[in-house]
C-alpha cells in the first residue's frame, strides 16, 4: 500500500499493472489486505451500472443526505475543470 518515501531515499519503482477481468475476485491479486473489502463493494457494480443506463433521465438521482454533498463536490469539480454543463442538483 502507499507509504512515504524517506527524504533522500530513491523513489520505489511503480507496481506491476495486475488485470483482472469483470467478474475476477481481487483475492487473485498476491498480499492484498483490501480484496475481500473490495469484492464486498463491486458486488453491484454490474446491476448499478445497468439500471442506470436503462433509466430515461440522463445522470443519477441520488440520497438526500451525505450524498447530496457528493453531488456537489462533483458539480464544483466539473465547473472548476471547465466542463460545459454539470448535472442540475435534484432533491427528492
């Protein structure tokens, strides 16, 4: 995992890319503490991402609580990068 480099001491090299197919556990990747954790969180990933392409309305509707806040970090950072139009806050 990331850990600082001591001033001075050279800088590791990078990791070796592992690829892993679309439904591939992250427990085949060798002394990865966090596979388990992740397998648990891209369980949905497949599901989310088609009932969100089949919704009519372009973007997501999200939570009314933290995650507005999410939304918003989101449309300031495409105003910042300058992107055109971000997506309008929607409150249910």
């Amino acid at each position: 995992m990331l850990q600082p480099v001591p001033e001075g001491a050279p800088r590791p090299l990078p990791a070796e890319p592992i690829h892993l197919g679309m439904n591939d556990s992250y427990t085949q990747v060798p002394d990865f503490p966090l596979a388990k954790v992740l397998d648990q969180d891209t369980e949905n990933f497949y599901r989310q991402w088609a009932g969100m392409n089949a919704s009519m309305k372009p973007g997501q509707t999200l939570a009314n609580y933290q995650e507005v806040r999410i939304r918003n970090f989101h449309n300031t950072l495409d105003d910042y990068l300058g992107q055109v139009e971000a997506v309008p806050l929607v409150f249910k």
